[in-house]
C-alpha cells in the first residue's frame, strides 16, 4: 500500500534516516533547517522532489523528437519517400528504441542528481 507522508528534514540525522529506508517513498521532502537560509531551504526542497519523483519522461522527449528530426533529415537528404510498410515499421522502432533509451538515461542522470543534491545538503548541515 503506498503511503503518503512528507519528510521532513531537520538535520544530518533525519535525513540519513530518511535515505536508509528500503521503501519507494511517497510524499514530499521537506527541509526545515533552523540555522539555513530561508531561500536555500527552498532551494534544496525543490531539487530534492523534483530529481526523486522523476520518471525521466523529458529526456525521453527530447531522444524522441531528435530521432524523428534526423529521421525526417534522413529522408530529406537521400531522397527517399516512405513508400512501403517496412519503413514505416523501421521508423517506429526507431523512434521506440530512442524514446526508451532517453528516458532510461533521464531517470538515470536524475538518480545522480538527487544523490548529488542529498551531498550538498550533507555537507550544509555540517
């Protein structure tokens, strides 16, 4: 059953309690430092929920569209017109495989990312 709860993050040992849960969490982090600035609480409240509730579907985007630019370049400079059944399947795997591997590569840069962030913040609360 998922559970819905914030997290809030108080100091270094709320927050390595938070990371040590085996658990896909749901919910928000909250960070509530009472010596941190305001603004870089938010900062960091920010990039925290952002990078662990992405799914990578941006990245994927962006594969996605760049595959059918080339595609449509491919075609645009060989001459070629789609002209069978068997390039039009081609061209679906293509931009399938592109679309997979981009948001695999998205969910990955953004695991390292809120890794990275959780450091910054380590680091912040001495």
């Amino acid at each position: 059953m998922k559970e819905n709860m914030n997290y809030r993050i108080t100091d270094k040992g709320s927050l390595k309690a938070l990371l040590k849960k085996k658990h896909k969490r749901y919910g928000k982090f909250t960070v509530d430092i009472e010596y941190m600035e305001d603004s870089k609480a938010r900062k960091f409240e920010t990039d925290l929920n952002k990078y662990y509730a992405s799914c990578g579907c941006n990245t994927g985007n962006y594969f996605l569209m760049a595959a059918l630019v080339l595609f449509v370049v491919h075609f645009y400079i060989t001459g070629q017109t789609i002209y069978n059944w068997k390039i039009i399947v081609q061209g679906f795997i293509i931009l399938s495989i592109a679309a997979v591997l981009g948001k695999f590569i998205g969910k990955v840069l953004d695991n390292f990312k809120f890794k990275k962030t959780v450091n910054k913040l380590s680091h912040e609360l001495f």
